[in-house]
C-alpha cells in the first residue's frame, strides 16, 4: 500500500493527483502556458464529441430496428449464465495476461502490480470518458507511478496497439474464406495488415537507427522552433520505448505473450456464445471477435455503445443467426468486459490516490513538453 507525505505539494494541484511518494525526482509543473495549454471552449468540446455520438446513435438506431424486444429478452433469459460466469473468469485472466503483455514491451521498467492497475484505470477511461483518452490516461499514470518518461511508456502502447491489429486482422483473413459473402472483411484485414506491418517495420527502423535520428533531429530543431519545444530528450525517451523491437529475445517473449492473451479472448468469446448458442461454432467466435477488434477502432461515444454491439450482431448475421439473440449475447459480453474493468479500474484511481476527473484533465490538456 502506498504511503501519503505531506511535505510536498501535489505535482496535479486540482486535478486528484496526491500521491507524493511515486516520482519523488520530479520538479512542479509549471504554471499553464495559455499558448501551449489553451482553455477549450464548450463549442470545439462538442464538436469534438459529436462525431462519435453520431455513429453510436446510429448504430444503436439499426439495432432497435433489426432486434426485437421480446425476442431479445426471452434470448437473455434462456442463456446458461454458469457459462457467463466462466467467461468473466477468462476476462479477469485475459487482464492478467494482457498485463504481463505490456509489462514485457515495458521492457520490465515497473512492476506488475503498478501495470495491472494503470492497465485497468485505463479501461475506465474509455469506458466512461469521450475522445479514448484512456491510452493517454494509462501512460501518464504508469509514467508517474514508477518514475518513467511519459512518451517511453506512450511508445509501447503503440506497439501493443499494433499487435492488437495485426493479430484481429490474422483473425478475419483466416475466417473469412469460411464465411459467405464476407469478402469484405477480408479486404478490410489485408489492408490492416499492411499497414500495421509498415507501421512496425518503421518503428524497427527509428529504433535501430536511434542516435542517427536523434542527430537529424537536433539539425531540423535548429530550423524549426515547434521542434525545439518537443525537445530531443522526449523524442529519445520515445525511441527507447521502441527498443523492444530489436531486443529479438524480448520480441520473441512480447510475441508469445501477445498470442497467449488473444487466445484467451478467443476461448472467452467462444464459452460466452455457447452460453446463448449451444449450437455456436468456433468459427462464429473467431469472425466475430476479429471484427469487433477492428470495428470499435471507428470514432464513438465512450465504451464504444452501440458500435460494439452491432459489429457482433452483423459478424454473426453472416451465419445466420438472429439478430435479437446475437445483440443479447453481445450486450452480455460488451457489459462483462464494461463492469470487470470499471471495478479494476475504480479499485487502482483509489490505491493511486487519484480522481477521473483529474486524469481526464490531464490527458486531455497536458503539452508534450510538460510530460
């Protein structure tokens, strides 16, 4: 359990931060620059939700058309809920996993405990909180949490969110010649692969390449001022985070963890769909799982609403199944997945000494240069 000292002033003043005792090396943060830190207006806030709302209430609009009501509810009603329970079983050994996933990519620069908890904190970002701020909300807690460079942190999310893609998108090219009138999807994963493949096969290079990029950016710093103001330290502590990527070894053991926790998820999503359908195959887990990964990367309200659940219930309409019992299985997993992680979540902002709303603040308002 942490300790509370009173010497020292909160580094978050008003935005819940109180823990004192995690990053005892770090100054204050400075005073708001307003041209750096400007105060948003109601206006561009809305415009900034807006999107996400649209497709949420229109996914949510096609599902009150497509399932109805009593059929939903007698679906809800039939489902084997002694399965439902192993499946949360899986879920909290998926985040067990998932947090030794991350750990591996943060080259084991914090314990597991100070991963699983920031993990899960921030899941409940997500969960109740708009723009996905979460990824922002998680790297700035574990940076403070165990005295790490916010952008080193950050970079290995990025990793872990490339495997995320790459490993759904192996997940529908598998499927989907099973899968009639899917091709779609196929196209969908193939051209996620690419890019995800490029993507890492360009962080290979900054991370091989770092002291001659670190140069280079030194030169273009000189010229451009907004460069200067990053500073070449963040953009080297970034780059360490990315050393993973040529640590085989270490690649090697992120890799095996990573197929590991996807593993789990797939068995997870396959116990819940036998809970609903005692006739479900496996395959119908794999499409749909594959499907949902990549069709909750598309903009919404927080949690994904609706966006989730109509990704299930169009993944499992391509086999027939009805729609009204697929949107109860996939409000049954979406809301397992939505309270396991609200709990976690709340459990660590309240073991950190920390409020939603001052990690919302600070994810949402915090320049690089003050990170």
């Amino acid at each position: 359990m942490a300790t509370w000292k009173s010497h020292r002033k909160p580094s978050w003043p008003c935005c819940g931060w109180r823990r004192t005792d995690i990053a005892p090396n770090l100054p204050p943060n400075p005073a708001p620059n307003p041209a750096l830190n400007p105060a948003p207006t109601k206006p561009k806030t809305w415009k900034r939700v807006l999107p996400g709302l649209i497709v949420s209430l229109v996914a949510l609009v096609i599902l009150l058309l497509l399932a109805e009501p009593r059929k939903l509810l007698e679906a809800l009603k039939l489902a084997d809920y002694r399965l439902v329970l192993v499946a949360i079983a899986m879920m909290s050994v998926w985040l067990v996993v998932r947090s030794i996933f991350w750990r591996t990519l943060l080259q084991e620069k914090a314990s597991f405990s100070q991963v699983f908890f920031s993990i899960n904190e921030g899941y409940l970002l997500n969960n109740v909180l708009p723009f996905r701020l979460g990824e922002i909300g998680r790297a700035l807690i574990l940076s403070y949490k165990a005295n790490l460079s916010f952008l080193f942190v950050f970079s290995t999310i990025l990793i872990e969110r490339a495997f995320d893609v790459a490993l759904a998108a192996s997940l529908l090219l598998f499927s989907v010649p099973f899968v009639v009138g899917a091709s779609w999807a196929g196209e969908a994963a193939l051209i996620s692969a690419v890019v995800v493949i490029f993507g890492l096969g360009l962080l290979y290079v900054f991370a091989r390449d770092r002291d001659r990029l670190l140069v280079w950016y030194e030169s273009l710093g000189q010229r451009w001022q907004a460069l200067q103001k990053v500073g070449s330290q963040h953009v080297a502590a970034f780059l360490s985070g990315l050393e993973v990527l040529t640590d085989g070894r270490r690649f090697l053991k992120a890799i095996f963890w990573a197929a590991l926790n996807w593993g789990i998820a797939l068995i997870q999503y396959y116990i819940l769909l036998k809970a609903f359908f005692p006739e479900g195959k496996f395959l119908w887990a794999t499409f749909a799982l594959g499907l949902v990964a990549l069709g909750v990367a598309a903009p919404s309200s927080p949690g994904a609403l609706g966006v989730y659940e109509l990704a299930v219930v169009g993944a499992l309409a391509l086999f027939g199944v009805d729609p009204a019992a697929a949107l109860a299985y996939a409000l049954t997993s979406h809301l397992t997945q939505y309270l396991i992680t609200t709990i976690l979540g709340a459990i660590g902002l309240f073991r950190d000494g920390l409020t939603l709303s001052g990690v919302y603040e600070r994810a949402r308002s915090t320049p690089l240069e003050q990170t």
